[in-house]
C-alpha cells in the first residue's frame, strides 16, 4: 500500500485481536533492522493498545522495553524482532510473523522465519521496488495468498494538510506540474 494508507495501524489492530483473543499465540514483527521499531511500529502498537483505541496498556499485560515483547496476560506475546542477522533467527518460533516493510527483509531470513512461523505470514510494503523475492516467490504463487491494495484514499483520519502533501506528487495535476513537484514515481509508490 502506499504511505499513509493505515497499513501499519490496521495490521496491528488485527494482531492485537488475535492475541487478546487467542491465549498462548506468538506474534513476531520483523523489520531488518530491529532499532527502527522504536520510532515505527513500537509507537503505533502502544497507540493501538493506548486509550486512543483499545484502551488495554495498562490492564492486558506488560512490555519489556529492552526485549522489546508485549506479554499479554492470557500468555500471548507480540514480540519486534531483526531480520539483519538471518543466523539470528533461528529458533524464534512464531504463530503469526508480521513482515513490516518486507521490501528491506532479504530472502535467507524470510526463510528462516516461514521455517518457524506455524500459521500466519503478512507482508507489508510501499512498492518502490519492481523486482523482489515477495513479487517473484511469494505473490506469485497460484494458491494460499491474499493481497490487498491500499492507498491514503483507504485512509479517513489524514489531515488536509497529509492528503495535500500525498497529492503534491500526481504527475496528471496540471497544478504540480508548474510547482515542479509532479513526480511519477513518488506517486506510483506513495
């Protein structure tokens, strides 16, 4: 999907449901590198389970900050994990494995945790790539695949100001192009 298209909040929503509502379940979020959670999904997650929306911070379970895993008290865990070290991953066995960002995730620890997730795999991505292992390996495949498409339009929460950014890019406004911002492929992608 493309920026802003709530992606990231609407795949969390789901795997917080499925924790609270599925005792002992092991969620893993991957990114390749494990410190961009703190600025990416770790604060979308505390605002998913916050008062903003579920309102269950305080009440479901605990986050160990420096583990970086969410323990639900029905034993469920939510756990944000790096993919830079493919070694790494070996014997982190997951229900669900959330693949954010997958474009940046290499092929070897994909495979290393598909070895290990039991259910579940979801991949998300701004598509400014044409050529990568989830186009040729994964969305090709004839069965067991479900995709989704969305854009900021997906999006009812963005501000006017988001949305006037988000359009500043479409290269078929005559209005961008004599701003100079019409830009293809920032569209295509974002």
């Amino acid at each position: 999907g493309s920026t802003r298209s709530s992606k990231t909040i609407s795949i969390i929503q789901f795997l917080i449901l499925e924790a609270v509502e599925n005792p002992d379940t092991i969620i893993r979020c991957f990114r390749h590198d494990g410190s961009t959670h703190n600025s990416t999904t770790i604060p979308s997650f505390m605002f998913c389970m916050g008062h903003e929306m579920f309102n269950l911070w305080d009440t479901a379970g605990s986050f160990n900050k420096s583990e970086k895993i969410y323990s639900f008290s029905n034993g469920s865990k939510i756990c944000f994990d790096a993919t830079n070290e493919p070694m790494k991953l070996h014997g982190k066995e997951s229900d669900i494995a959330w693949f954010n960002e997958v474009m940046e995730i290499t092929w070897d620890a994909y495979t290393q945790i598909a070895y290990r997730c039991k259910d579940l795999k979801i991949f998300d991505f701004n598509p400014s790539l044409n050529q990568h292992w989830v186009f040729s390996k994964i969305m090709s495949r004839e069965s067991g695949v479900a995709y989704r498409h969305s854009t900021y339009i997906d999006n009812p929460f963005l501000t006017d100001k988001q949305v006037s950014a988000i359009e500043s890019y479409d290269p078929n406004d005559p209005v961008n192009k004599r701003n100079n911002t019409a830009d293809e492929w920032a569209w295509n992608v974002y």
